[in-house]
C-alpha cells in the first residue's frame, strides 16, 4: 500500500444518530472496524487484526449529521519492533472535508511479523496529515469509579470473528457517559428542558481483551477533568467477578447547545456534584 486507499464508504442513517442530534461514536467505530479490516487485508495482515491488543485514537474537527455521505482513507504511518500503526480519515463526502482524524495501533510484540511483510510495510509508509495524538493522563487510583453500566455480551454484540464488535464496545461506553452525565444532574428532562448536550470531541480506545457470547461485563467511569464546559470521562469494562479489564476509554467532550451548536458553561449544581466525584490523576 504506497497510497491512501479508500476502505469504507457509506451514510449517516437517522437512526444512527443520538440525542445531540449527530452521528453517535459508536457508529464511527462501526465503519472503522470495517476500514481497519480492509487496510489490514491489503497490508497481509488480517491474522493480527484479529488477535493484538488495539489502540484507537479520534480527534473529531466537525460533526456528521442524518443524511451525510462518508468514506474513509487509510494507509500504514508507523511501524516499530512491536507495532503497525494505521492512519485513517473520516471524510465528508460531499465536500471532501476531513471530519475525523483516527490513528489505529496494533499491537504484534507476541506476534512475530513475517521480514518481507515488515520490508513491505515499511516501504509503503505514509506521512500523517493530521494532528499528533495528544496522551492524557491516566487516573490514579478508580475508587472514585461508578457503576454506568452492568450487562450481558448478547450474541448480536458479536462481529464476524467471534469476538466483541467495537460498535457494541462503544455504545457500552456511551451508555456510561449518560449515566455519569446523570449522576452529576445532567439528566434527560435537564438536556430537553435546557437544549443541551455531551458532544465528544477525542477518544483514546484500548482493547486488550474480548468477553464471549454470554459473558457479564461492568463499566465503571470515572471524571478526570473538568473545565468551564468541558469534561473528561474514562470508562472501562471489566469482568465482574474477576476483574479483568476488557477495554478502556478517555472521552473528552463538552457540554453542547444544541441550537447554536457551541459549547456551553456548566452550570454551578452541575460543576458542584462532578466535583465530588472528580478522581485524581496519576503524575
């Protein structure tokens, strides 16, 4: 691969969308899994998509909404000892806008990569057009976690190769920022009642294990940030009983009006009650 190629291409349907009325995260997972497996098909590399750790991390520049047309561009931008990393860029269709900027790494340090395909790899490597990933600082401690979501993995959670899809990740995820966003007041009638809403602008997504079919999972999240109208969640899903850590995820966003579509203050009850569960950050 010694170009951008195209890997997916598709809509925003209406009922892809979420109560701050764009394309909710979740779904731009779903056409990433799609794009990642076709990149990593091109570069030889289909066995690893399958079986190493992942990282993916988003930079959203502006929203998709109902009706807006997409494809994605993606080529190899790295490669080490121990990871391939992939570039991929969300585009408007319509206009040819980037509207998000995704870097994938895959983890094959357990994996050792075949020396024609590293050659190959490492000859096709593009520069990276887009804005570097900013690493955040993790928490210190999860004592301040809470509960947001407690469920089953359904067969339908399942992607082609038997293990959890990262749409059925993500909308777990975004289950857990709601029921944070509620827990510190911001409730459904206070988003109705005052048009507002959580518009994510960065995720960092890691994956290092999958539940099966069948399996309970728990999300607890935490808040690691707070601004004047922005908020910073990590969640992560573990095995109830063992504690086992599936995946994480940093989501930074802020507090949206949905009529202007800019960000707003906080107002003080809220900023008050995210305040008490604000969880220190490791240094």
């Amino acid at each position: 691969m010694a170009a951008w190629i195209e890997t997916c291409r598709s809509v925003v349907s209406p009922w892809e969308c979420d109560v701050t009325e764009h394309f909710t995260i979740a779904y731009y997972f779903d056409r990433l899994a799609d794009a990642a497996l076709t990149a990593v098909e091109n570069l030889g590399l289909r066995d690893l998509a399958g079986s190493a750790p992942r990282r993916l991390d988003l930079r959203f520049v502006r929203e998709l909404r109902a009706g807006a047309s997409l494809h994605i561009l993606s080529a190899p931008i790295a490669l080490d000892e121990h990871s391939v990393r992939l570039g991929h860029q969300v585009i408007d269709s319509a206009d040819g806008e980037v509207t998000a900027w995704v870097q994938e790494t895959l983890d094959h340090s357990t994996v050792s990569l075949p020396r024609h395909l590293r050659d190959e790899i490492g000859r096709g490597l593009l520069p990276w057009p887009g804005p570097a990933v900013e690493h955040r600082p993790e928490p210190a401690t999860t004592e301040r976690f809470i509960a947001t979501v407690r469920d089953r993995i359904k067969p339908t959670d399942l992607g082609s190769d038997g293990k959890l899809a990262l749409s059925a990740l993500v909308h777990r995820f975004t289950a857990g920022s709601i029921q944070a966003l509620a827990a510190i007041g911001a409730t459904s009638s206070y988003m109705r009642a005052e048009r507002r809403g959580y518009s994510t602008f960065e995720l960092a997504l890691r994956v290092a294990g999958s539940p099966q079919s069948g399996d309970p999972v728990l999300v607890e999240t935490g808040i690691v940030h707070l601004g004047n109208s922005s908020i910073r969640f990590i969640h992560r899903m573990r095995d109830p009983a063992t504690g086992t850590e599936y995946a994480r995820l940093g989501q930074f966003g802020v507090q949206l009006d949905l009529d202007t579509r800019r960000p707003a203050a906080l107002p003080e009850g809220l900023r008050a009650a995210a305040t008490a569960l604000l969880v220190p950050i490791a240094t």
